[in-house]
C-alpha cells in the first residue's frame, strides 16, 4: 500500500499538469483567433437589444422577424415577431407570442403575415400590429420551411440527426387540413417551387413532384458519398451547397436545361441561410485564416460567376438566417437585426 501513495500522486500532478497545458492551449487560439474588434462596420443595425432574433424575411416595405422562442422568452414578453418599418426605421410588435411560441418559419403575401407555432400554421394582417392571429392550417407538423403560391402552403417538417424520414406536406390557403404531397423522404434541407411543379434537396440530390401530386422523379443525382445540402432556384437554374470529406462546402449551380454543374464560389458556410436575387447570390462563409472562433463573412457572387465578394464581416455568435429585397440584404445575430445595401 505504501508504495501507491508516491504513484498516485505522480499520476495526479501529470494530470494536472496536461490540463493546464491544454487550458493554455485553448485559451491561446483564443487570443489568436477570437478578436472582439469592430463588428458589421458596413451593415446598419436596424433594431437592437432583441431576444435572440432569429428567422427574417422582407416584402419590400417591411422587415419581419422571430424574437425569443423559448420558455423564458414567453415569461419575459418576448416571444414575439415584429416588423421594422423600412420607411421611418420604427420597429412594432405585429404578433405578442404569449402561450404560442413562434418557430423560425416565416411567409407573407400581399396582405398576410404567415407563421407557425410548431404545429400550426397561422396568419396575421401585415397592417395589424396588436391584432388575434388566426388559424389556417391546425395539426400542421413542426414546418421548418413554408412556401406559398396561389393556392397552397408547402412545407419541410423540422428533422433533427437521426430523424425519421418526412414527406413534403401542403395544405390550401383557404384552410383545411394538412396533407402530404409525397412519401417519407430521408435528408430534406431546401425547397423551392415554380409554376407546376415542387422541388426539394435530400443528401442525394434535387427530387421533384407536381403540385397537383403524381409521381416523385430525379432532377439531380448527388454521385458524392457527401452530401448536397439548401436549395433556390431562378428561371434557368439550381442553387445548392455541396459538401466534401472535410466537412466543408462549396456553392454550386445546376442548369436546368443542360444538367450542368458549376461551381460558383469555392467555400460557404452551409448551416447558414444563403438566398439569391436576379443576379447574385449572398451567403456567410469563414474568413480565411482567423480560426473556428473567427468571424464570418457576408458575401456575394455573381450567377454567371466570378470572384465572391465581401460585404462585411463581424462575430459569428448566433448569424444564421438571410433575407433579401430589391435594394438590400437583412441579417440577424444574437441582439440585432441588421441592413446592408447590396
């Protein structure tokens, strides 16, 4: 027994010793690579001192977006979407979340404000600041993506590592009960329609279906182990990430006529929102060379391709979502939401 007490000791203060080295390490990159200098110098900041603003969309003449969404947000009164003014900058409440938490779904057309609570899709006036949602579609799983035309709402059902295959549900605007337009699919992450038909990404590549329902048929076969990852799409072509062995992707375009695929920028940050206009598409990706706590990069590239361009650039601490309209790009981090003229 006596001779353990010395070893165990030894053990101990190696131990210690390699924890502190690895603390030293840690705290190294840190200094090296985490710098809380100037953040989003080019961006305007719209609306601060939010909780947590998350999913934003804009028609135009107004900035909507997701506030709160948790437990404590609804204890707090901040379980909210609101809408900014791009006319005078002033900045309302439009739906007081309350008991129903807003998820980070978000549509509009012309007069209605679409969101979801995680298992209903609901409406509200765009003019009606204070007003009752109402409820369009109950019993609507957990969208995690709507789209809107004439007739229907499409959406992705929220799905998590190790989740379950989902099918593409819609349901009509009108209301009614929600329904599923295709079979359980494995891996969906974008989707987009045109005028007949509805498209979404899986790992594998693009699938299609007609809207009025039929058969689910191949647009693009994904022949990496890795996979394609988001989905938009323009009159002529596709527009995805593709990842590759390292973890990394890069931004891709599919011609729809040609089948032909083209890289437009060589790296993007895929669990990012990425969103095109007519002729750019804009996306967040790491700046070179500042580390896994560096920040990120707003950027933009060309359609028919090019050097991508920077933006801005500022701390990465909760960027994620990505709107844009016919004059600017709006973004969201962990407090603000912000604007940025193309």
């Amino acid at each position: 027994m006596s001779g353990s007490v010395p070893q165990l000791n030894r053990n101990l203060s190696t131990l210690t010793f390699a924890f502190f080295l690895f603390l030293l390490a840690i705290l190294g990159c840190r200094s090296t690579n985490f710098s809380k200098g100037p953040s989003w110098t080019k961006a305007k900041v719209l609306s601060d001192n939010e909780d947590h603003p998350s999913k934003v969309i804009s028609d135009g003449q107004f900035v909507y977006f997701v506030t709160g969404g948790t437990v404590a947000s609804m204890h707090e009164g901040t379980n909210n979407i609101k809408k900014i003014s791009l006319k005078d900058g002033s900045v309302s409440v439009l739906v007081k979340g309350g008991e129903r938490i807003p998820n980070h779904a978000l549509a509009a057309d012309e007069k209605f404000l679409y969101w979801t609570d995680g298992g209903n899709i609901l409406r509200v006036a765009k003019d009606g600041a204070g007003q009752a949602s109402e409820m369009i579609i109950k019993g609507a799983p957990t969208p995690d993506e709507i789209l809107l035309d004439s007739e229907n709402f499409y959406w992705l059902i929220w799905s998590g590592e190790g989740s379950p295959p989902h099918p593409v549900m819609f349901a009509p605007r009108t209301g009614g009960e929600p329904n599923k337009l295709t079979p359980p699919e494995t891996g969906t992450s974008g989707l987009s329609l045109d005028k007949d038909f509805v498209y979404w990404m899986t790992g594998d590549g693009i699938k299609k279906i007609p809207k009025a329902g039929g058969e689910v048929t191949e647009v693009y076969h994904n022949s990496s182990k890795w996979p394609s990852l988001g989905l938009a799409q323009d009159a002529e072509n596709f527009y995805f990430c593709q990842m590759n062995s390292q973890g990394h992707s890069a931004l891709m375009k599919l011609g729809k006529k040609s089948g032909e695929v083209m890289q437009l920028a060589p790296s993007i940050n895929h669990t990012m929102e990425f969103a095109i206009d007519e002729t750019n598409v804009y996306y967040f990706d790491e700046v070179p060379g500042t580390g896994s706590f560096g920040p990120v990069a707003l950027k933009k590239v060309s359609k028919a391709g090019g050097d991508p361009i920077i933006l801005d650039q500022g701390q990465a601490g909760w960027i994620n979502y990505l709107a844009v309209d016919s004059t600017q790009v709006f973004f969201t981090d962990i407090s603000k939401v912000y604007g940025l003229r193309k």
